[in-house]
C-alpha cells in the first residue's frame, strides 16, 4: 500500500506549488493576468508522509488507510507520539544559548464523524504498552519506599512521644533524636507510578501531574474539551494556563500544595495532541484571552479535508510488519529517553545549522507585520523556526533512537522538517483566517469595494486615506497591509516613485498605484 503523494513543494515558499496547466487562457486586459478574488479558499497541502522515517510515515499512510481518515491526522499524532516519548528528555543546540525542547502542541481540526478515537487508538497504543512495562518496572520500588516511608515515621512518631514524657535531664537529647527522626521521614520520597498520557483534565490537575512525572507528560485527546477547560468554563470564567504557557516553553513552573512546600519543575515539558471540530477553533478566535496571552501561537495546526462521503466500505488493514516495526521503535525509543535525567544534548551539522538560518531569513520578512504573508500571524509565525528546530529534534530521534545523541542531526533531516514546517504554516493561515485573524483581508475587501464603487485609473495611498472610514482604517500601516494584499492577488500594481530633484526638501510624494482594467470596466 503506498502512501499518498503530496503536491510538489519548493522549500521556502508561501504556500504549496500546483499543478500548473501546459495552456493558458489569454489574460482579461493586456499586460494583466486575472486577479486573484479575495478570500478563495486556500489549497491546503496533505501532509507529507514521506517526509517521516519510512517505518514511521509506513504506519501513518497505513492507519489513515484502514481507517478512512486524513492522512494528517495521523501523521500529526506521529510526531506527537516522538514528542510524548522524547520531550523533557532531549534539546536540541542551535547555537549559542539557543535551544529548543523537543515537545509540541499539535491541533487537527476535523468535524464530526473522522473515526478521531480510533487514529489515537492505534497511534498512541505503544506509548500505553510502554506506560504499563514502567508501572510495573517501578512497583517494587514503590513498595519499598512507602513501607520504609512508614516505618520511619512510626521511628519518629514514638520518639516523639518518648520525649514528651521525659524528665527534665534526658529532654533534651531526646528531643534532638525525635527531630531527627522526623527530619528522615519527612525526606522519604515515595515515587509515584509512571504515567505517559493523559487524555483530559483540569489545569490544576495537569499541573500536578507533570509535578509527579519529573516534568514530563503528554496530553492526548480525540476532543476539545480541554480548550473549555483552559478558557475557565468550569472556573468561574477565568482562563487558567500558566502550565500550558510554561509547559511548552520549558519555564520554571512554580507548583503550591496544599500538604507540603511549593514545588519546582525547572523544565516542564508539556506535549499537546488535540482533535477538535473546526466550530471549536472559531469558538476560540472570539476568546481574546486566549490570544492574548500567546497560546494559540504554541500550536501546530491542521485543518484537512473531510473524507466522510468518499470511504471505502473495505479498506485495506494494517500490515502486521507495519504495524510491529511502529511499536518496536516507539517502544524502545520511549523505554531508552525514560532513563534520563539531564536531556540529551543533539547537535546539528554545519550544514544542517547553515540550512535553519536559511529558514530563519526565509521566515523573517514574512513576519512584517506592514504586509508580510505572515504579518497578521507574527505571534504565531514567530515561532516557527523553533517549532521546526523540535520537529527536526523529533525525525532525528525516530532515525536514531536512543543513540540519536551520538549523531548530530544532518541537513537532510533539517530540510524534512522544513517542509513540515511549510506545511503547517499553510494549515495555520487558513485556521486563523477562519478565527478572524487576517485583518488585511477585512480591509482589503473594503478598498476592493471603494475602488469598484470608484473606478480609477491610479490613486496615491494618501488620496485613498482621506475617503476611507478611519474606523477601519486608523492607521496607514492598516491600509499599507490591505494594499499589499490586494497587490499579491494582482488588482493593484504600485507605480514608480518619480525622482526627486536634489536639494529637495520635505516629505516624499505618497506611493501611488495603478488598478487593474476590470476595476474600470465593470
């Protein structure tokens, strides 16, 4: 069975190529080609299996197969399956005091009926196997500390009571003995049994739990009740997500218990692998705190098409060699990381650190909020390198295993997670622009409709300033980046500056631009 064959892609580009045709039709007006409409639905990229190891993008063309659903939603949960079995315990060193966490947030949007649970079923089953060889790997050792646990304190409780009935001459010592005494059982920790996956629950309780587990766990869930949860439905209306914040970044965690001190977790790490319905992601762009505090823009997004109406009655199953080799590479790569303490420590090849500045340059203008493509994301977009320094972390762990720190990671392995990089950031458009994120495009559909309304042959910005609502225009920078809009969807062209005599003073003439013929025919 082969997996599906994404559109061809060019490494640094805004969006997918496609398939272009051997003949064109003659453009509208001479020297134009038609304009883009605004607003045209997106073509969005499946993801790119062969991106992945081959054991690992077998298994996600496979799953998707037997289970008639997106490829993307099992690829996605592949890389968050890497990230469940690697985050807390490796970094990856771009340069300097740059590094990056191998732990993601993925979300995939998809509506009802997509078979959700059973993709996580089948994606998530090793890390389960592997929670339950841990539990029972460490159910001696637990034993041992809570009866050594007890009968330190039963030692400390009875010199305690001793001391409180002795006379004044053996008081004192006796005091210091049941200080002691109580100094020792209070030092026993008992260990808490493993635990991997969570599937739900409160900030507070995940909070807790990423306590417990030496900060480190995976939060997966074929729902979106959690972003309910986050948003403070069940708290009063108050958004609680400082661990949520902090587990992505790896920032210190500060945890208040009610039976003891407050507790640390100097690097959490919190993974995130979500299905939710695309109403839910709407629901979430009118929550201003979510945006406001920066969550939106720690998750890695997918949006594919539906596949319910076109599935096979008898699709073809899991091959078992498939199926094996998945859970015997998950499995060891997740049983090698649980022994670390301090992350393992990957590197990058000169050629694989000269490929991520490449990106870094690639992505850095597009963030320009004054009509970068992804200016009205830049939060979002601002992280992007990183999360794609992570995704590289992750390829590099499923090639290697654990001896991924004894190679450094290679340009090829940099160059895939590029292009998965790409491929969610043309996911991450289109859900923003479903949340309303895309301010340009409100407005250049309202210069669009001014200049229909008033046909032009050229305007100058400052002319088309003064005639439009400064309500939705308050700023030049607001209409600069409906402008440039508008220019890459080929309705607008500016003109050349004309040039300036020398000695000239005050301020240059406003840019002026030229509009395409059907704004003044139609």
């Amino acid at each position: 069975m082969n997996a599906p064959t994404p559109p061809s892609q060019s490494l640094f580009t805004d969006g997918w190529e496609t398939t272009v045709p051997d003949t064109f039709a003659a453009p509208a007006s001479p020297g134009w080609e038609d304009p883009v409409p605004l607003g045209e639905p997106r073509a969005l990229p499946a993801f790119p299996t062969d991106a992945l190891p081959k054991w690992l993008g077998a298994m996600v063309a496979a799953v998707a197969e037997e289970t008639q659903t997106p490829v993307d939603m099992a690829g996605c949960l592949a890389l968050a399956v890497l990230a469940a079995a690697g985050g807390g315990r490796a970094v990856v060193v771009v340069r300097g005091q740059w590094r990056e966490p191998v732990n993601l947030y993925v979300v995939v949007a998809l509506p009802p009926a997509n078979r959700k649970s059973a993709v996580f079923s089948a994606m998530t089953r090793p890390l389960v196997k592997v929670e339950r060889v841990l539990v029972e790997q460490s159910a001696t050792a637990i034993v041992e500390a809570t009866a050594t646990a007890r009968l330190a304190k039963a030692a400390a409780d009875k010199a305690a009571t001793k001391a409180a009935t002795a006379g004044d001459d053996e008081r004192e010592a006796m005091n210091r003995t049941a200080i002691e005494l109580a100094r020792t059982a209070d030092e026993i920790t008992v260990p808490v049994e493993p635990q991997l996956i969570a599937d739900d629950g409160t900030p507070a309780a995940i909070t807790t739990l990423l306590a417990e587990q030496g900060g480190r766990l995976a939060v997966m869930s074929a729902e979106g009740g959690i972003f309910d949860t986050i948003a403070g439905r069940y708290s009063g209306g108050t958004a609680d997500m400082e661990v949520f914040l902090k587990g992505h970044a790896g920032d210190l965690l500060k945890v208040n218990r009610q039976s003891r001190e407050k507790q640390y977790i100097d690097n959490p790490a919190l993974t995130m692998a979500l299905a939710v319905q695309p109403c839910v992601l709407e629901d979430i762009g009118r929550n201003r705190q979510f945006d406001g505090r920066g969550l939106l823009a720690r998750f890695l997004y997918s949006m594919p098409e539906s596949l319910v109406g076109r599935r096979k009655s008898l699709p073809d199953l899991i091959p078992d060699d498939v199926s094996e080799a998945y859970e015997k590479q998950v499995s060891a790569l997740t049983l090698a990381m649980a022994g670390w303490t301090d992350p393992a420590v990957l590197t990058t090849t000169p050629e694989a650190g000269a490929k991520l500045v490449a990106f870094q340059d690639h992505i850095e203008p597009r963030l320009d909020p004054r009509g970068g493509s992804l200016g009205h994301v830049n939060d979002w977009g601002g992280k992007l390198v990183g999360a794609t320094v992570r995704i590289a972390g992750l390829l590099h762990l499923a090639e290697h295993g654990g001896d991924a720190y004894k190679h450094p990671i290679t340009a090829d392995t940099v160059d895939q997670a590029v292009r998965l990089g790409e491929y969610f950031t043309t996911h991450a458009l289109n859900v923003f622009e479903a949340m309303g994120a895309d301010a340009s495009l409100a407005g250049a559909r309202a210069v669009l409709k001014h200049l229909t309304a008033n046909p032009t042959q050229s305007f100058s910005r400052r002319d088309l300033m003064t005639r439009l609502s400064r309500a939705e225009f308050p700023t030049v920078a607001a209409l600069e980046a409906a402008l440039h809009l508008l220019e890459e969807h080929g309705w607008l062209r500016p003109e050349a500056a004309p040039p300036r005599p020398p000695g000239t003073r005050g301020r240059p003439p406003a840019p002026r631009y030229t509009t395409h013929p059907q704004l003044r025919t139609n």
